[in-house]
C-alpha cells in the first residue's frame, strides 16, 4: 500500500493529510470499499459475463468502479480509467474480503 501512495504526484499525501482535507481522504479511503462480500471467482465471471467485458459497481464512496480480466489477472478501474491490478485475492475478514491492489484508486 505504501507504495501505491508513493507513486501518486508529489505532495498528494501531504495534501490529504491536511485538516482541512478529511473529507476528500475519507473519499479517496472509501472509494476502495465495496459493499458485500465478493471472492475473486465472483468479480471474474461477473466481468466475463458482461456484454463489455467490464463487471460495473459502486464503492462505498459513491464512485464508480469496474473490474476488468486481462490473461491471468484482474484490474479494477476508478472513474478517470486509471487502472490497479489485483495483487492479492481473497484476503478473508472477519466482515467481508480484501483484495489488495497495486495502486490509489482516484475519485472525481
């Protein structure tokens, strides 16, 4: 996660960090949280399954996000089409799964 933070531009972190700035980093923060409770298997044959090849849905945020499979991978896509691969599947928590990703997921 860290360095996914690291490659954001310069002064992104500090800016977010700001007091002032709370609202905008719990919105950045929640853009990657999705409601429910969706294994790897689920996110893929949902993408698969669709017309565009794009499985749509909504994080906790509000934002839009879409998952895409390329060869042996999945990507999860922000609203501006920056796209963060799935490094990690299926963490399991005690209130749902992570799927750790390679990069900040970047609201509108």
């Amino acid at each position: 996660m860290n360095d996914a933070f690291a490659a954001l531009p310069e002064g992104t972190v500090e800016t977010l960090l700001m007091p002032e700035n709370k609202a905008m980093l719990q919105k950045v923060l929640t853009a990657h949280v999705v409601a429910g409770d969706w294994s790897a298997a689920d996110i893929i044959a949902a993408a698969r399954a669709s017309k565009d090849g794009f499985y749509h849905f909504n994080a906790v945020s509000g934002d839009a996000l879409s998952a895409q499979v390329k060869g042996n991978s999945v990507y999860i896509l922000d609203e501006s089409g920056n796209a963060a691969r799935v490094t990690v599947a299926d963490v399991d928590q005690s209130n749902g799964v992570i799927h750790v990703i390679n990069a900040v997921l970047v609201p509108k």
